[in-house]
C-alpha cells in the first residue's frame, strides 16, 4: 500500500506540475489523463482520483502541498527508484529523450537523493515537454480532416449503419458501440504487428468478437470489418487504452487478453512481437503480469514462439 500511496502522489503533483502556468487547453488536459494513465502500479480507484483531479486547476498554495505531500512519502531507497522509473518512463514518452529531459532527470534524481524538497518544483518545468510531446503524438495520431475523436465517430456510425443496413436486431447504445469498436481496432492492432492481416486472422477476429463477447455472426463482421478499414490510419493506442478501460470491467479486461491472443493465433502462430505487444496492452490496461502470463500459457505450445 505505501508505494502505491507514493505513485498516487506522484500522480497529483504532475497534475499540480501540469497545471503550473494556470491554465490547460483541451488537448493538453487530455494529453495530462493519456500520461498519467501510464503511471506503473497505479490501482484502478488511484486513476478514478486522478482522472477527476486533473479537471481541476491548482493554485499555487495547493501545489506546493501536493510536491510536498510527495517528497514526504518517499521512504528509502525502493520508493525512491520507484519514483525515479516512473519520471523516467514518462521522460520517454513517445520515444524521445533529449538533453533538456536528461538535464530534467538528474536534478529530480539529486532532489530525491538529498531529500531537497524545494528542487520538486522542477516538477512544473520538466514536466511540460513530455505533456507538450504527448499532445503533439495525438495531433499527429490525426487524419488528415478528422480529429481522433471524428474517426471514432466515423467508425461508430459506419458499424451502426452495417447492423441497421444488415437488419440485424441489437440494442445497442452509444457507449456499447464505442466499447465494441475500441475492443475491434485493438484487435486489429494486434492482427497488423506483423505488417499483415490474412483470411485466417480476419476470421478469427470475427470468430472473437463473437464468442468472446457474446455478439452475433452479423455485428463481428460489421465491427470487423470497419475497423480493419481503418485499421490503416494512425492508432493512439494510448488514448484507445484509456478509453477503453474507462467502458470496461478487470473481468472483461482480462477475458480480452485471450481474445488478443486468438486473433495473434489466426495465422497459426504467436510471434514474439505479437507477444510482447499483447504485454503492452495488457499493461496499459492495469492487469498484472499474472494475467498476461496465464492467458498466454492458454495458447497451445505449438502455437506460439519462445
């Protein structure tokens, strides 16, 4: 509990951090919930807290009690590597780290070492390159003419018209349809490490949707089908993470592990690739390695690689 206590408390004086200038754009607030999402071995109800504080801006006297809060429950060496890993992976968020975010790391590094608590206000300096970074990679997740939030509503409406077209009979509302369609370019996402989605991977992807999540024959094609389309345009796999955590419960979560699994299967094998981006998105949706572990021990020996 206590370093899960310290990661919560990180997570609240990024926000402080983030919001050290006295305002945030749209893009910027969700860019803020995208990082914080990442914090490793953050709880489901620590990211609810933080999801809801992020709205809120932080004045100055606030601020400086959530540093301090911070700074005071780090205790030992652990909780101090702790600390520095999330930073880091954070730093190098999207791939970059340059000189500005390992001049950043080390006077956060000497400020935990040396128990400096005034230094944590570098927070809100360093802090705005990986937030700015994060908000560039979603721009560029962009279509051409549409917004990340245009293309999930394209597809949406696409697979609503497929089912409506089809005269399939279903009940669902919004929030389904975007649970289905998050749950299909996840798949598809999977299905494309290898550059490719062949008949086999195709079939299985509706063969998932449909037995793992309980649709019929005619909704996992429409959803297949559409997302694979688009499967093409830019993913913000984790925007599409968070989002779909948000629509979810851990117990739907982890069945989805096997069905990511059963699509990575379809061409007869799970690449290592296929493994290791399967980890990820486990990872990003808050389930431990035991889960990942056993839904992969599911798959038959013969069909993956070691």
């Amino acid at each position: 509990m206590t370093q899960q206590r310290v990661v919560l408390n990180l997570g609240h004086a990024l926000v402080a951090a983030a919001w050290a200038d006295g305002e945030l754009s749209p893009k910027e607030l969700q860019s803020l919930k995208d990082l914080l999402f990442r914090l490793p071995g953050l709880r489901p109800e620590h990211w609810a807290e933080l999801e809801r504080r992020a709205e809120l801006a932080v004045d100055a006297r606030e601020r400086e009690r959530l540093i301090q809060n911070l700074a005071q429950s780090i205790d030992g060496e652990e909780d101090r590597c702790l600390v520095l890993d999330a930073i880091d992976q954070l730093l190098r968020t999207d791939g970059e780290f340059g000189e500005s975010e390992r001049e950043a790391m080390e006077k956060i590094r000497r400020a935990i070492q040396h128990n400096e608590t005034t230094v944590w206000q570098e927070l809100k300096s360093f802090f705005r390159s990986p937030l700015q970074r994060r908000a560039h990679a979603a721009a560029q997740a962009e279509l051409p003419q549409k917004r990340l939030e245009e293309l999930n509503h394209t597809i949406l409406r696409e697979v609503a018209d497929r089912i409506a077209e089809e005269d399939m009979s279903h009940d669902f509302d919004e929030r389904e349809l975007k649970r289905l369609c998050l749950a299909g370019g996840l798949l598809a996402h999977v299905a494309e490490v290898d550059r490719r989605v062949d008949e086999g991977e195709r079939a299985v992807m509706v063969e998932a949707l449909r037995d793992g999540w309980g649709l019929s024959e005619g909704v996992a094609c429409a959803v297949s089908e559409v997302v694979l389309v688009h499967s093409g345009d830019e993913l913000d796999l984790h925007r599409s993470l968070r989002e779909f955590f948000s629509l979810t419960t851990e117990a739907e979560r982890i069945s989805f592990l096997d069905v990511l699994f059963a699509v990575a299967a379809g061409d007869g094998r799970v690449s290592l690739q296929e493994q290791e981006e399967i980890r990820l998105i486990s990872m990003g949706l808050k389930l431990s390695n035991v889960h990942y572990v056993a839904a992969k021990t599911r798959v038959p020996k013969e069909k993956r690689e070691f």
